[in-house]
C-alpha cells in the first residue's frame, strides 16, 4: 500500500528545532481566545493544530517545560532550546494528542481556523467571520469534535 502522508513541516523561529508530520492532511486548527493562550503568545490568540503526537518528528534541542493545571492535569509544553518557541504541548487529560501551534507550520499562510472558542476573552478589535463556529469558552466536547473532525 502506498504511503499516503504529506509533506507538512515547520519549526521554531530560529530554525533550530524542526518537525515533520506523519499526517495525510493538514490537521484541523482551531483559535483559542482565552487568557492564558494571549499570554503564551503574546499575541491576541494562539492558533493550534491538533495532532496525534506519535504523528510528530522533531529535530533539534527541544525542552520540555511541565506544569500542574489548575484542573489537575500535567500539561507538557515543548520548546525550542534555543529561542524557546512553543512548537507544541499536551496533557494527561488528552492522552496521545498534541496541540501544535499553527504558527510554526511552513505553510501557516494557508490555514483556515475551523472555530473560535473563549471568544468571551477576545481582543474588542479582533472581528470573526460569521461562518466559523465560536463559542464563549470551551466547546461542548462532542460538538468540537465534529466541528474539527468532519
């Protein structure tokens, strides 16, 4: 049987850690507007991709930072050990699944968010498109599924 993965890679900003996925697809991405992703990303939201995290090669010197969230998991943030890029976390609460941030995909100019969720905390000056689901915090757990894995 043919392999049927695609070419899809990325990497941190300074080019020291890379990764490729094991992916027949670009995965589904989805945009977080809570607090704590502003504050990740120094940005008004974080964009992340979600992937099987066996699905992912990394290269390079990677750290992983860890932590206790405030609902009881053990979350596992990797970054670049040189410019301490996230390039992705996951938790105990998700087992075998990763959050990739989207911004670090080659192709990050070609995603299309899929939903919006934590919208409640999003910047005043940030204006959704009507037709991507949002939600005011998290998503119900069955409907976000379906949203990011038609």
């Amino acid at each position: 049987m043919p392999d049927r993965t695609l070419a899809i890679t990325g990497g941190c900003r300074c080019g020291a850690t890379r990764y490729a996925l094991a992916v027949e697809a670009m995965p589904p991405v989805y945009c977080c507007h809570c607090l704590d992703c502003q504050r990740w990303s120094g940005s008004a939201f974080s964009e992340q991709a979600v992937v099987r995290e066996d699905a992912i090669a990394l290269t390079g010197p990677i750290v992983d930072y860890s932590y206790d969230t405030r609902s009881g998991a053990r979350s596992h943030q990797r970054i670049c050990g040189v410019c301490h890029s996230r390039i992705f976390n996951s938790n105990t609460h998700r087992p075998g699944i990763a959050l990739l941030r989207a911004g670090t995909l080659d192709a990050s100019d070609t995603i299309v968010p899929r939903a919006h969720i934590w919208v409640k905390r999003k910047q005043p000056w940030v204006v959704l498109p009507d037709a991507v689901p949002s939600f005011p915090e998290n998503a119900p757990l069955a409907e976000f599924a379906r949203i990011l894995m038609p």
